[in-house]
C-alpha cells in the first residue's frame, strides 16, 4: 500500500509499512521513514510507483487549464478529487486526481485552501485582482530583464540612472530598478559597482562622491529655508578696544577676534572675542532647528556647506570696520612674568578693526619678527604692522600657554606635520565638478599666527569651560581621560580634563557661526554672563538635562560623518593633482609596515617592498594606477634615499590615517529572490 501525503506543504508519496488510526509509518523513495498523521494522508494507492505516480501527475497539471477549471469547481467547499471528476470525468484516474491536487494547491489566486486537500474557489471580482496584479508581475519581470540585458551590454536605461544613489546605498530591494542591478550584475559575473561604471552610469568620481554624501546627510538638498537674522535687542555696551581677526581668506564665518590692552604699562588684557548669535537666536525657533539640523558647517576643497543661511552668517560674523555683538573673555597678565591676575566676561560690542588672512600674512611674520622689535622686514602688509606689538605679545603669551599646556600633558606637542590648504580656483558657486586644476600648498604647523590663534582659542575654551562648573550651568564638553593608546576624545556634560590639549576642562565655545555645539555653549556662558550663580535657573538648558545629551549624540554622529567626507574629499583632490601633473614617482617616508606618508603631499598611501625598511626610512615610490572611485592608489619602492632612518614619532601612529578601501555598497548579489525560490523536486525528502 502507498500513501500520498502532504508535509509542511510539499506533497511526498511513500510505501506504508504498518498504520493505526491516528497515524502511518511510511518509508520514502530515499529509504528515510516518516511517521505520518492520518489527517494528512491524501491518497491510497496500490499503484503505480510513487515516484511514477508524482512524476505524470505533474505533467498532467502542467495541462489543467485554471480559468476552466474555475468554471467547473462548486461554488462551496470541494475536495480535489470532485474536482478532478467534474474536469477530466466522473471516473477521474489516480494520476489526474493527483494533478488536480497539485494544481489546485500551487494557484492559491484561483482557489483558496480550506484544509488538507480541501479548497474553495475565489470571488470572481478577487479573482480579477489577483491576475491583474499578476499581469502587473509579469510586466515588470520583463522591464527587469530588459533594463539587466541594457546594463549587460554596457549601456545604463535613464531609469536606472535616476535612482543610482538610491539603489547603490539606500535601495529598496524590491525596486525593479534594483533587482535589474542584481540581475546583471549575476548574469555578467561583475560587481555592481563595475557594472555600474561600465555601462556608464557613473560618469563623474567626484560626483559618486558628492551625491553619495548627499543622499546620506542632506537627502533634501542643501538650500534653506527663508529665514530671517533676528536682530540682537540688548543694549550692549561698546568695548574700548581695536579688534582683529586671524582666518583664511576663504573663511566667511568669522567667529573669533583678538585684541591687547595695556602694553607698556605692566599689565597686559588680553581680549577673545567670540560672535553671538546666541544673542539673537532661541532656542526652540525655527533658525535653532535648522542649526540643530545641520550641526555644523561640511568643508571640502572648493566648497562648503554652511550650518546658517548665508545672510545670517554676515548678520553676526566679525566683519572689519564693524561694531560687532560678542561675548568677550578678558584676560589679565602681568606683562613681565605672564601670570593671571584675573578674568572676566562680558556681553558687548566690539569694533573690528581688520580681518587678517594666514595665507597673506603666514610668510611675511615669521616668529624671528615677532620675537624682535627691532627687526625689520621688506613686504610685510600695512595692517600687520599696525598690529605688531600686539601680534609679538601674542606670540610670547602664545609659546608660555603652549608650555604650561604641555607640563600638565606630559610631553610636548608634534608639529612635525604640516598641514595643507586646498584651493580648486574656477569650482563654481554650487562646487567643483571636480576635473578642474587643484593648488596644495603647505601651512607648517605651529606657525605664529597658526598658534597665537589656536592658544587663544583654547585659553577661552578652557576658561569658559570650568566658569560654567563653578556657577553649576552644564555645557558641552570634550575630555580625553589620558594619552594612553586607544583612550580617545569623548564628548559629555561634565567638566572633565582633556589630556591630549593639556587643560583641566574644554568646552568648545569659539565657532557659534560653525558648530551647533558652540551655539549651545554659548547659550549657556550669556545666562552666566547675565546671572552669575544664579544663571542655572535660567540657562535654556539645565544639569542633567536629556536634549543635551541629544545633542551630542547627533553632533557626534554628524561631525565624524562629515570629517570624514573632507578626508575623502581631500584624499580624492590629493590623487587628482597626481593625475594632472603627471606624477608618477613621490618621496615618502615609511611610518608603519606597508604604510608610508608622502614627503610633500597630504598623501598615505600602502606600500610594496618596505618589509625589510624601519619606520622613519625615506624612499623613493614608483605610483600604481589611480581609482578615484575608490580614491586608491600603491606604491612600490624604487630607492632607499637615506641610510640611517629617522625615529618615527609614536604620536604620528596613534593618529588615524586615511587610507583608501573598498566602498561599501547595499547591493547584495547573494540574495535569493522572492520570485525565485528554489523549489524541491516533487517527491524529494525535504522533511529534514
């Protein structure tokens, strides 16, 4: 006796070797024995073979046509064998009540199931859907094969094309243009990303780069909204000072400026003053949730996109020849020994006097100028001289910060890197399109304008950083618990020390105009500016306050997302250069096994044959091809070029290098299909 049986929804056939009432003992054609249940036994049968039995009861439901056999099926509950009876005859055969069982369970559109072998046929007006949606399917796997075909043969449909981003780092993949990806990418044996580039969806590596980042952080574009520079309504008071500035001359958003008081007279004040928008803007307005939004300004060379509109950066940046609103840190020395009287701050306005530039001034004050009065110097530009003496008193107090900072770390700051500015001088309004010519040119670290900057920032970040703990207002702080290798910078509430600077606490507090963080910050010195001790009952944010803590967790997030596209930027600018001026061969100097840092470009770059070099060898490399989708390019050594290695700075490995690899897409070729599925062959042990 054979028994055919249904199991997990396949149907299997099987000899009986002993049953009760409940169930059967069948063993398969594999030899394999499953106990079965009586409810799930369909057919009995002395013959033919089961196997035989499954096999021309598959070719005859490959012919039962479903349209007609809807037509014959009662209209309230059956079972396959009536049907059977009412489409072939009334003496419907074991083979042709097996086919009508197979056919009626594979079109669950036609007929629905209502048990084991029982159905019932679907309403005419379901039915209609159904094969409508069908259609629809069908018409649709035909525009995947057509648009995989296209891509097969190396041309990109427009359709694709639209979606390109999407379907490469955010598709739905049960997109048609997705799946047509898929499916070429399958049947030419070629990676997506290649495919892609093949068929010439991508034309442009800056603009994979560009759109990739946009579809991520500004999926909506980067223009804004219309919204107006609210003005400042406190009366505040004029500072009796002459300001300046130290930027770029790129840099539109002037947070910072500097003054001296007092030279000459044996105490020295020394003046940072940092614009205020948090004057003007609330929190909780529509402008605080577009800063909120953006959380900072994205650089990249040739381009930026800023964190307020435009207008509103020019109504509170430290413009020359202005009387700007600022939150001003005053800080009193004693000219002689340099050491703190005290400090105060101060909501104000403060004239401007001149916008100085690092890339106009950097070569004309070198620190041998500002360190004698003496010296004289040809070419140096008018507004630098009218500000020497305070420039030079800015050195010396910048060089003592510089070393107390260093006491407490530990060891002195490396500036044994430069660092590079990049300037792409015909990208337009909207950026570069990323094939024009690029300049790199060198700004040494530890300039003196580069550090009289720098040091000024942080003795504000630093001061305004404890104040706050003392008068119990919560800010946004950067800590490092230690220099040891893998402590890294965290960012918190509490007023923690930060190792790597050398400060007891660090706020940042500097660049309102740039980093919502600073605006937050700043939001929190004006109520203790205002309030004093009292100022925690009115800051907009107060201790154990969980927005500040959302804060930081975005900001942390946004700003690690957008570093690391200007490194990808400036990675991508570096290679670009190569290509334009030919450059085939670099001096470089090996820091890591198979790693080595080009002499003279912000280049890292992975290395053959360095093995038996030690860190700190200079070598000449020949160059490999260069992928700018990818921003990879090798080297191979072609000459040691010196003899005795240079230590290589330990500081230098724990910093992060950006190295090219493989981009990660969404595009999963090893997926299964939903419209695919692997079925078992009819009969197959599939129980286990």
């Amino acid at each position: 006796m054979f028994v055919l049986f249904e199991d997990a929804g396949k149907f299997l056939a099987g000899r009986v070797l002993s049953e009760s009432d409940a169930s059967a003992q069948v063993e398969l054609e594999s030899g394999k024995r499953v106990k079965v249940k009586s409810a799930n036994v369909l057919l009995r049968f002395e013959k033919p073979q089961p196997a035989e039995l499954l096999r021309e009861a598959q070719e005859v439901a490959a012919g039962i046509e479903l349209e007609l056999a809807w037509e014959f099926a009662p209209e309230e509950e059956f079972g396959f064998a009536e049907l059977a009876r009412e489409y072939f005859s009334a003496q419907a055969t074991l083979v042709q009540q097996a086919a009508a069982l197979l056919r009626l369970f594979e079109a669950p559109h036609y007929f629905r199931r209502a048990g084991k072998g029982r159905f019932r046929k679907a309403p005419a007006e379901i039915l209609q859907q159904a094969l409508l949606a069908i259609e629809k399917k069908k018409q649709v796997q035909a525009q995947i094969s057509a648009w995989a075909a296209e891509l097969a043969a190396g041309t990109c449909p427009p359709a694709i094309r639209e979606q390109l981003y999407k379907i490469l780092f955010k598709p739905d993949k049960n997109a048609p243009e997705y799946k047509a990806v898929v499916e070429a990418s399958r049947s030419t044996q070629t990676a997506p990303l290649a495919l892609l580039q093949k068929s010439g969806a991508i034309t442009s590596p800056y603009q994979f780069h560009w759109k990739r980042f946009l579809l991520e952080w500004f999926p909506k574009g980067t223009g804004f909204p219309p919204l107006a520079a609210p003005a400042i309504r406190d009366e505040l008071p004029l500072a009796t000072v002459q300001a300046f500035s130290v930027d770029d001359s790129s840099t539109t958003e002037i947070d910072d400026a500097l003054s001296v008081q007092g030279l000459g007279t044996g105490t020295v004040t020394v003046g940072v003053h940092i614009a205020a928008p948090g004057l003007a803007i609330q929190a909780g307005t529509p402008l605080d949730q577009l800063a909120r939004q953006r959380l900072s300004t994205v650089y990249m060379p040739g381009h930026k996109i800023t964190m307020l509109p435009d207008d509103v950066v020019q109504a509170y940046t430290l413009m020359e020849g202005r009387d700007c609103p600022a939150v001003s840190l005053y800080v009193q020395y004693d000219e002689a020994t340099l050491a703190v009287k005290e400090s105060q701050t101060r909501l104000e306005r403060v004239p401007i006097a001149v916008n100085l530039r690092h890339d106009q001034l950097d070569e004309h004050l070198p620190a041998e100028f500002l360190e004698d009065p003496t010296a004289s110097r040809e070419g140096v530009p008018e507004p630098a001289l009218r500000f020497r003496a305070e420039l030079s008193f800015l050195f010396r107090l910048a060089r003592q910060l510089k070393a107390q900072r260093e006491v407490l770390r530990g060891k002195p700051e490396n500036f044994n890197r430069p660092d590079y500015n990049f300037r792409v001088p015909t990208a337009g309004e909207q950026g570069p399109a990323g094939d024009e010519p690029v300049e790199i040119t060198v700004r040494k670290r530890g300039a003196p304008l580069d550090l009289i900057v720098a040091e000024a920032m942080i003795l504000a970040n630093s001061t305004w950083g404890l104040w706050l703990a003392e008068c119990g207002v919560p800010g946004i702080y950067r800590s490092q618990a230690s220099l040891a290798p893998g402590v890294k910078v965290r960012m918190g509430t509490k007023a923690l020390p930060h190792a790597g600077i050398g400060v007891k606490s660090y706020a940042w507090s500097t660049s309102p105009l740039r980093r919502y963080t600073d605006l937050v910050n700043q939001w929190q010195i004006i109520a203790a500016a205002r309030h004093g001790r009292t100022a925690a009952l009115a800051a907009p944010f107060k201790p154990k306050d969980a927005e500040l803590f959302s804060v930081i967790s975005a900001f942390d997030a946004a700003y690690s997302a957008y570093n690391g596209h200007q490194a990808a930027m400036e990675r991508y600018w570096t290679l670009k250069y190569l290509q334009n001026n030919g450059v085939r061969e670099l001096e470089a100097t090996v820091f890591k096994e198979g790693l080595a840092r080009a002499d003279t470009l912000p280049l890292v770059l992975p290395v053959l044959g360095t093995a038996d070099l030690p860190r700190g060898a200079r070598v000449r490399l020949r160059l490999g091809e260069i992928d700018l989708i990818t921003l990879d390019v090798s080297g191979s050594v072609l000459q040691r070029l010196d003899t005795i290695a240079e230590p290589a700075s330990v500081e230098d490995d724990s910093e992060e290098e950006t190295v090219a690899g493989p981009i990660a897409i969404a595009v999963d070729v090893s997926e299964t299909s939903e419209d695919n599925p692997v079925i078992a062959p009819a009969g197959a042990d599939v129980s286990s």
